[in-house]
C-alpha cells in the first residue's frame, strides 16, 4: 500500500484513496493528503416570516422562515457509529434555542414507496420488478387511480447476489435523485419512472389520472347525462358503472334500458371483472367497448336508445344508437355529451410518479446523536424531535424504532448518496430543543452555533 494513500473510515468499506482520487463512492476524496467531503454542505435558506418552532401556530414545517436550516447533504457520514454527528448546529429561532444534528445516513435497511398514476394494468400484485434483469422490488396494491411499486429493502441490497444488490441500490439512488429508471414487470409492462414525471408505459407517456372508478363517475356525471342519453357504461377494470341500474340513475328516475355487461354483478350498477386487465379503456384489455355487452333484453330496451360507453379519464367514448334489431350502431355524438366527456378528462389530474424514500434510522445511527440511543427514539415519539431528510417533513410510522418516510420531491437535487456495501447515503437531520438536546443525553460538547458552518464553500438552495 502506498504510503501516500488515505483511508477513508466513513463507511465499513474503508477505502484506500491515492492523492487527487476519490473512494468508491465518489463522495470522499484525497485533496493534497487531507480527505475532503466532495459535495459542499447544503443549507437551504426561507422566506417570509419566521415560525417558532413548537410555537403556539406552528404548522410543521421547520424550515419555514428566513432563517438558514442546515441540511444533512454533504455533511458526511460517521462511522463508527458512536462518533458524534458531523454537524450539530445551534441557532436562536425568537426565543427558542435550537438544535439541528445532521448526519448523511448509511441506510442498509431503506428502499422506496413509488406511486404511479395509471389506470392501465402494469403486472400482477406481488410481480417482480426488474432493472436490468435482477429483481429490485415487487408490485404492491392497486390504489384509487394509481398503482404501488415497494423497490428495494435489505433482502434485495444485501440478501440476493452481488449484481442484485447493486443494481437495487443503484436504482434507488436514482429514483431518489429525480433521475429516470427503466423497469420490467414479471408478465407486466415496461416502465420509465421518474419522480415528479408522467410514467412511460410500454414506450408511451400516460396523461391522466382518473376522475374516479366506474360507479364514482357514474355519480358525478349523472345529472349532467340524463337528459341527453338513456344509457351510459363507464368501463373501468375495477367497478364498471351502469347508469340505470345505478343508484344515481334510479334515483333521476331513468327508464332500465336492459344493457347487461359481462362480469360480477357487486351491487346495482356497479360491476366487477368485466375484461382482462390490459392498457385499452380504463386499465382493461378493452379496445373494443362493444365487447363487454353480454346481451341486449328486446323486452326492456327499445330501437333509438342512444347509449354512451366510456373510460375513467374520459380518453376513451364512443357513442351508439340501437336499430331495429337491438345493435348498437355508431353514430355522431350531441354535443352536450361530447362536452360531458371533455368534463371528465378536464377533472382528471395530471399522471405523475411519486417516489417516497423510506429507511430506518432506529438503529445504530441514532447513537451519533446521543450517547443514549433509545433517548432519540422516545424524544421523537414525544413529538420533541423532528426529523427531516435533506430538509423535508419526514412521516415517522408508529411502532418502535425511527422508520421515516420522505417525498425526494421535497428535497433539494442529489440529496442522496451510496457506498458500495451497497446502501444508500441518506441525509436526516433531527430538530429539537436545547433542553431537550441535553436531557436526551445529547453529545453538547459538539454544538457549535450555526454561524460558524455557514462558510462561502457551502451550497444554498432557496425554498
Ligand atoms: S465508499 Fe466512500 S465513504 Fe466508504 S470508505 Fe470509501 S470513500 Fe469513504
């Protein structure tokens, strides 16, 4: 080993670092035999009025004001764990004197919680998702107009292969920077993920995100179609809607028109499994919306019934009008129902993925902030200490332990970091008061105040 080489001891992997090189992990280099943190620290800077922390009109945000909050991005790591934080900062907030410890994290257990807004059906729950062939994660429940990915979590960091475990952490981080990631779901669908960015389904962009399932559109466009239309499905892989039968339509006294569709009839109107799953009309493998009508009762519906059939965004419409033998023919749409239409895709929202870091910061980290582990763990459950990760509100879960949940959103860019153990480098800082510092056990003969961090060197993001 060259005698000019550092090691860097931040993380367990202890590098090796020859002069003017980096470690592997391209946050710690060899500056002229001194080991410098690459990143410069970031503190994002506020404006408008100052909110006292824990004040009588607080509203959460500890950020909120003009005063400088030092985040954990580019502070550094400490390892082992029973060094003190590499910044623990003090600054008067009116009269409250307050405490910010940072630490960028090395998160073995953390992963993501992404959202997508979609209708269309991307894979199975439980499918495997992949990048680059490993498994990375999994597909959670379908929620109201959007469907869940669980990615990443220790068994597949460090419980898989080698190429698992970093292809997983590779593509957390940059699902946690805001970069775009490119999956394939197990007898599902590609997909391009990007926090704050409409997903990219097999090669195409998604739009909207429904107004409701089925049987909801049914009851917000009700009264609005009655009077232009005897009968309108609303063709959804979840709950199809039938006008008529509906509750909504019974209650505007509309005629039964004697439509049946395929699938399980759950309550009046509203009806499950009518078609595959698939990227047609509402997340159904429907291109066809003639396909889901089981049979047309000549006793109860009539020639020159006008019938729409549409999707939950509002993308999809066609519009029929019975002949003299019961089918439905294509004809020219009102205009009222076309505007009706417009409506719906008008009060869907815009398709977005939303990516929420999630790590648990119960462990050994906790011990950088005081010499009393558990004394951490309980000031957050008291609600004394808040924590924030890289600066935004974190969600803390019930239970034992610090298991935070972040929108990487919220935060500044390149919050996030990694080491090859693999594990993700997550900044998270933890607010409280002095007092409350101290009676935890706080590491107090590290708390410089807040003006002496803040050097030209540092980055400033305004909020
Ligand atoms: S991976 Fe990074 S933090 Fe870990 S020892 Fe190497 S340079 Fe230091």
């Amino acid at each position: 080993m060259s005698e000019e080489k550092l090691r860097c001891d931040a993380c367990p992997v202890m590098c090796y670092i020859a002069p003017g090189r980096s470690g592997a992990c391209d946050r710690y280099a060899n500056h002229d035999g001194e080991l410098v943190r690459l990143d410069p620290l970031t503190v994002i800077e506020g404006g408008g009025p100052v909110v006292p922390f824990l004040g009588r009109d607080w509203n959460g945000d500890i950020i909120q004001g003009d005063r400088p909050f030092v985040t954990a991005i580019g502070a550094g790591t400490t390892y082992p764990d029973y060094k003190p934080a590499p910044f623990i900062v003090s600054q008067m907030v009116d009269d409250a004197d307050m405490i910010t410890v940072v630490t960028e994290g090395i998160f073995s257990y953390c992963g993501v919680k992404v959202k997508i807004d979609t209708d269309r059906h991307i894979g199975a729950e439980c499918a495997i998702v992949r990048v680059k062939g490993e498994p990375i994660g999994h597909v959670m429940t379908g929620e109201y107009g959007s469907k869940m990915l669980s990615l990443g979590g220790v068994d597949h960091l460090t419980g898989g292969s080698k190429a698992e475990g970093r292809v997983t952490c590779d593509a957390l981080l940059a699902l946690c920077n805001r970069e775009a990631v490119e999956m394939q779901i197990d007898d599902g669908v590609n997909i391009v993920v990007q926090a704050g960015q409409a997903p990219i389904i097999d090669g195409v962009a998604e739009k909207l995100m429904r107004v409701g399932c089925g049987s909801a559109t049914i009851g917000m466009f009700a009264k609005q179609w009655a009077p232009h239309v005897d009968e309108v499905i609303v063709v959804d892989d979840h709950i199809t809607g039938v006008l008529t039968e509906h509750e909504a339509g019974k209650q505007l006294d509309m005629r039964p028109a004697g439509i049946r569709v395929t699938g399980r009839r759950s309550t009046p109107g509203r009806y499950f499994q009518v078609a595959g799953h698939g990227t047609g009309w509402g997340g159904t493998d429907v291109t066809d919306p003639l396909t889901i009508i089981k049979k047309i009762d000549p006793k109860i519906a009539w020639p020159g019934l006008r019938l729409l059939m549409i999707s939950t965004t509002g993308e999809q419409w066609e519009y029929f009008v019975l002949d003299a033998d019961f089918t439905p023919q294509p004809a020219e749409i009102p205009d009222p129902l076309r505007a009706i239409a417009e409506r719906i895709a008008d009060n869907c929202e815009p398709s977005l993925c939303s990516v929420l870091f999630m790590g648990g910061a119960g462990g050994s980290l906790r011990a950088g902030v005081t010499e009393n582990p558990v004394g951490l763990t309980r000031s957050v459950k008291d609600a004394l200490t808040r924590v924030t990760v890289g600066g935004a509100v974190g969600y803390v879960w019930p239970g034992g332990g610090i298991t935070v949940m972040a929108d990487v959103m919220d935060m500044p860019s390149n919050a996030f970091g990694y080491v090859p153990t693999p594990a993700l480098v997550a900044p998270i800082e933890f607010t409280m008061k002095r007092a409350d510092y101290a009676a935890m056990g706080g590491h107090m003969d590290r708390v410089r105040p807040v003006s002496e961090v803040l050097t030209p060197a540092i980055r400033r993001v305004r909020r």
